[in-house]
C-alpha cells in the first residue's frame, strides 16, 4: 500500500510540474505574450557555465540555489538581457536562455 500512494504522488507531482512548467517541453506550442519589445541581448559563451553562472549570482546577490549550466540576468528594466552558455549547447537551452530574457522569471 505505501508503494503505490508513493507511486500515485510521484505520478501526480510529475503531471501537475508538467502543467505548470510547459515553457520546458521544446514542442509544445504557447502564448508568449510579449509584443513589440526590444531587447538588446549578449550571449556569452564559456568553458565553465556553472562557475560564471555562481559569480554572476553573487556579484548581483540573485541568490540562485541551484547550479545550473546556462543562465540569463537583465537590467532591471528589462531592456538588456546578457546570456551565459557553454560553448557546447543545444537549441533547447538557447531558446530556454533567450526566453528569460524576454519573460524575465518565468519559472
């Protein structure tokens, strides 16, 4: 019995993180809803994400937990957008990275 009520959690956690998290899933289609906005964009590519990733977390206290091999910080404007990735990546974490710049924190 406690088999399948952990099961059925982590069946129905996985489902409801899929319906709150669609921006993650590289095929499914949604509204971005930003119109017309201009955004000057840098993408930086660099050996070690994870390290330029922490530093930039600490130079501008966003206090970021996890380490993460791409990363995205703007103006607090949102008109400049600077993108951290590994020089090997995929379209999925460009396209992930360019879209918090243009959402802003979407997660």
């Amino acid at each position: 019995m406690k088999r399948l009520l952990a099961a059925l959690l982590l069946v129905s956690h996985s489902s409801m993180a899929q319906q709150f998290y669609p921006h993650d899933n590289p095929t499914r289609p949604f509204d971005v809803g930003v119109k017309q906005r201009k955004i000057d964009l840098t993408v930086i590519t660099v050996e070690d994400p994870i390290k330029a990733c922490k530093e930039v977390s600490n130079r501008f206290n966003f206090g970021w937990t996890a380490l993460s091999n791409s990363c995205a910080y703007w103006t607090t404007d949102f008109k400049e957008c600077t993108v951290i990735l590994p020089k090997n990546t995929t379209m999925h974490l460009i396209g992930h990275e360019v879209l918090h710049c243009m959402l802003g924190r979407w997660h």
